[in-house]
C-alpha cells in the first residue's frame, strides 16, 4: 500500500510501502501499526537503527547514540503491551531529542569542547514527558557550538549536511533534528526555538515544526552546567519537528501535559484560546516580503499559491496587513536577543564587545552594531527596549482582533551553502541576484518571536532548484491550537511533506 503526498509545483513524491519500509511513514502511522501488532517496538527501532546506520555516515545528523539503552526499553514497551498495559500515547516509538537536552547517560555539551564529558544523571523535563508517555529515545541530534547559528557544525560532533543538498546547511540551531526527520532516520523530534531555531531548519529540510507560545512547554533541563536562569529573555521554547502537523499536534499534547501553573497569568491546560472557527471561517494576513529582510523569490511564488488557495476555498485573505512596525519590531528583538545571548560571554569577549559598542559610529545599526551593543546593554537600557516590547506586544494583541493568523516568511532563501567563516553577519548569500547578510533573516524569527507568540513551521513546496521552502502560521499567545489546525489542513488539503530524492546509501 503507497501513500503519496506531492506537492502542487512538485513531481516529487513521498512512497511508503506497508510494513516493509516504514522509512517514511508518520509518527502517528507508526504508532497505529505499533498498537495493531503489526510490527513490534523492537522491530521497529531496529528499522530506524539500521536506517542511520546506512545513510548517517553522509549527514551526521544523530551524533549521540543510545541504541542499547533504547533496545532494553524497546523490548520493555513490547512485554507490556503483551501484559494489556499502556505506557501513553507514544507506547513503544522510536524517536530522537536534540543534543541540548538532557538524557540520562548521555553528553549533554552544545558543541562546547569542554564540555563534551558533562553526562546527564536526568532527562529534561520535556525529554521526561515525552518517556512518560511511551516514547523510546534512541539517540540526541546535532547543534551548532551554543545553539547560535543557522548551521549545525562544531567541534566535538563535526558538520550535519542538509538532506536535499550535503553541500548545503540543513539549518540550526536544530539542524540535525531536521536533517534526521528529512532522510528518515527518525520519526519524531525535540527541538529549541529563540532564533527561529526549530523554524529555520524546518524550512531549509522542508518538515514541520511547532514553536510554541511561550511557557508552554517547560525548559528545564535544557542548560548547561552552572545556568540556573534558563529563558533570562523570557522567549526561549522547546518544541517539536516531525514529518507531519498531525505528529506536532500529537507532541504537543504530550509535551504540555501537566501544564505548569503560571500564577498572575491564570493560565491552566484547558485554557488553550477558544477560538470557535475552521480554518477555512479563519481571516488570513499573508506578508511576502519585508524591507527589513527582502524574501527570494522562490518563497515569494510559493507564498503567492497558498493565498490562491486559501482564497480558492474561501478563505478571507488579507495580502501585506502587518501587525507592527518592521523595523522597530526588529531593533527590540536584536537588542533583547543579544542581551540575553550576552549574559553567557566569557569577561574577555564581554570587554571586547563593550570597546567596540563605545568605539562604533552611532549612525550606524547593522547587525554587527547590534551584537556589540545588545551584548552589552546596560540595565536602564534593557528595561526601555523590554517596555517597547510591551508595546509591541499589545499591538500584536490588537491586530489579532481583525485576523486569526498571520503567514509569513521563515527566511529569506531556501538553505544555502556550508560557509564556516567569519562573523554570522559577514556571511553573505544570493537573494534575488543581491547579496545579502545570513542574519537579515533574524527579522522574520523575530517577528513572533520577539513577543513570545506560537509559530507553526510548513512545508509550501520548493524552488526552481529543487530546494523546499516553507512558512510560519503565526497565531496570538496560546492559539497553538488553531495554528496547528491550519497546518493539518493545508497538509491534508494542499501541500505536505516530500522526502529528498537520491539519498546515499552505506554498503552494510
């Protein structure tokens, strides 16, 4: 039996045949086939094992292995289902967590050197949630050196190359989740998000991906040695990737059950925002592209066809209806992504960025600027760019009263070629025949980012070249719900995942 997804500017397709090749089948597909007998956890974990075994030697994307451990706990989850008992919702699936959460057992490190020895003695607590539901991690995926850049590459675990291109980034900071879901080496994902991080790579591979609303999900557990204060900018999330929106609906239940109480805010599980509409009945902005971060047109077209299909089916679609000022909405979020990031710099580089904030020319505010200033921001300043966020906050509140969800860009390419040198902001790439920095995409990870809203990473389809691109389904602070409907809908109506043709394979 075949399942074929396509999408509408695309003859690729995605194949899965039955119960011999489960390579590419969904999580929540996997999870049938698990409960009906019709294949074991045991058998099924092995089928993933061999699949990194095979190809991963060309990606490197699962660079921390667990197979022995997930082979006990594999075998466990098939003794109990034998018994009638019920672990969760997860019973018994193969699935993989990025390499910045902790596993018992496992290096817990970022890609710092020094700390390539620091094993964790517990499981975060969304890694926790995730066991407790059934799940059998077998292995951590890769990042780069501290979860800072679009690439995933650094000195302990080496360079994970996109699926759809090796010679390409497949994104970060959790690239080696998206690289691993992408070639089928893992059904299901933990990711992090305070830069686009689970966004970013979801789009360059061309998979899902949830970035929830802020708190949603907890981060503890999710630190190295020494952090106490985990979010200092109170936008950081964790969240999950997958080859479906169905399977980050089904993660997203295991991973905000038990909700956390947030005392002033009141905010309880069954406090999800109600918002009683389909989303064909949902009013739809869509922005294409932006003066503060210009969008390739290989994004742009694909962006063009969803809002011809939305209208196509009904759906009230609002073309460049924009919530905030662009260009304030990105100063704040650089300036707060940069104290935050700052916080963690060695007295060295803190005093060489201080030198460099007091020595640049104040006219000038390019990215660079931004990193030296926002690094070093003092706490008078600080508080004046968190009461603008405030600001933008409630004119992000307001916008959401004339419209259910914005669409917007994630990035400003498709995924583009490894480049290790220099700075992030000295990295140029080709976006319309123009170079452009790689950090002038931070606006759009920003965009919801920067006042702690959900954003739904998607597939849209892919460029003239071949490469995927993809959107965010951007909602109002807890509308992951709808967010995430949006994006099953699409998925089952228009568009969805196709997997990267030719990958190679190891001679076993």
């Amino acid at each position: 039996m075949y399942l074929t997804v396509a999408c509408p500017d695309s003859s690729l397709e995605m194949h899965t045949a039955g119960m011999s090749n489960l390579t590419y089948n969904t999580a929540t597909e996997l999870l049938t086939c698990l409960r009906s007998g019709e294949i074991s956890s045991a058998q099924l974990l092995e089928q993933h094992i061999q699949r990194v075994e095979q190809i991963d030697g060309h990606i490197n994307a699962v660079v921390v292995r667990a197979f022995e451990a997930a082979r006990q706990r594999a075998s466990a989850a098939d003794t109990a289902r034998q018994r009638g008992e019920g672990w969760g919702p997860l019973h018994g699936l193969p699935m993989t967590v990025k390499e910045s959460f902790d596993l018992p057992g496992t290096p817990t490190c970022w890609g710092f050197p020094q700390y390539r020895n620091n094993i964790a003695q517990q499981s975060a607590l969304a890694v926790q949630r995730l066991l407790d539901a059934g799940a059998v991690v077998f292995g951590k995926t890769n990042v780069p050196v501290g979860l800072g850049d679009w690439q995933s590459f650094n000195p302990v675990y080496g360079t994970t190359n996109n699926p759809w291109d090796l010679s390409r980034s497949p994104g970060g900071s959790s690239g080696g989740a998206s690289a691993a879901l992408a070639a089928g080496m893992t059904p299901l994902e933990l990711g992090s998000d305070i830069g686009a991080s689970i966004r970013n790579p979801a789009h360059y591979c061309g998979v899902y991906g949830h970035k929830p609303t802020w708190g949603v999900v907890p981060m503890t557990g999710h630190q190295l040695p020494g952090v106490r204060c985990i979010d200092s900018l109170d936008i950081a999330v964790a969240g999950p990737l997958a080859r479906s929106a169905q399977d980050l609906q089904l993660a997203m239940g295991v991973l905000t059950t038990p909700m956390q109480n947030f005392g002033a805010l009141g905010w309880m599980p069954a406090q999800w925002r109600n918002i009683d509409k389909t989303p064909r009945q949902c009013r739809v902005a869509i922005v294409y592209d932006d003066p503060e971060a210009r969008v390739d047109s290989s994004i742009q077209t694909r962006l063009h066809a969803l809002a011809d299909f939305l209208r196509a089916q009904g759906v009230t679609v609002l073309d460049n209806y924009r919530p905030v000022d662009s260009a304030q909405s990105h100063r704040v979020y650089s300036h707060l992504l940069r104290s935050a990031t700052g916080a963690w710099l060695d007295d060295a580089t803190y005093a060489r960025f201080q030198d460099l904030a007091h020595q640049s020319d104040p006219a000038l505010d390019t990215m660079r600027e931004r990193v030296w200033r926002g690094s070093t921001l003092t706490h008078r300043d600080w508080i004046e760019f968190d009461q603008q966020r405030a600001l933008l906050r409630a004119q992000w509140n307001a916008y959401f009263d004339s419209v259910e969800l914005l669409i917007t860009p994630i990035a400003t390419s498709p995924a583009f070629l490894h480049n290790h040198q220099g700075e992030r902001w000295e990295r140029m790439l080709q976006v319309n025949g123009q170079e452009q920095p790689h950090t002038d995409s931070l606006f759009w990870a920003g965009y919801p980012g920067v006042v702690g809203l959900p954003a739904t990473a998607i597939p849209i389809g892919h460029s003239p070249e071949g490469l995927p691109v993809g959107a965010q389904i951007i909602g109002n602070s807890f509308a992951d719900p709808l967010c995430l409907e949006m994006a099953r809908w699409l998925e089952t109506e228009w568009c969805g995942f196709v997997p990267p043709p030719d990958l190679p394979i190891r001679a076993s």
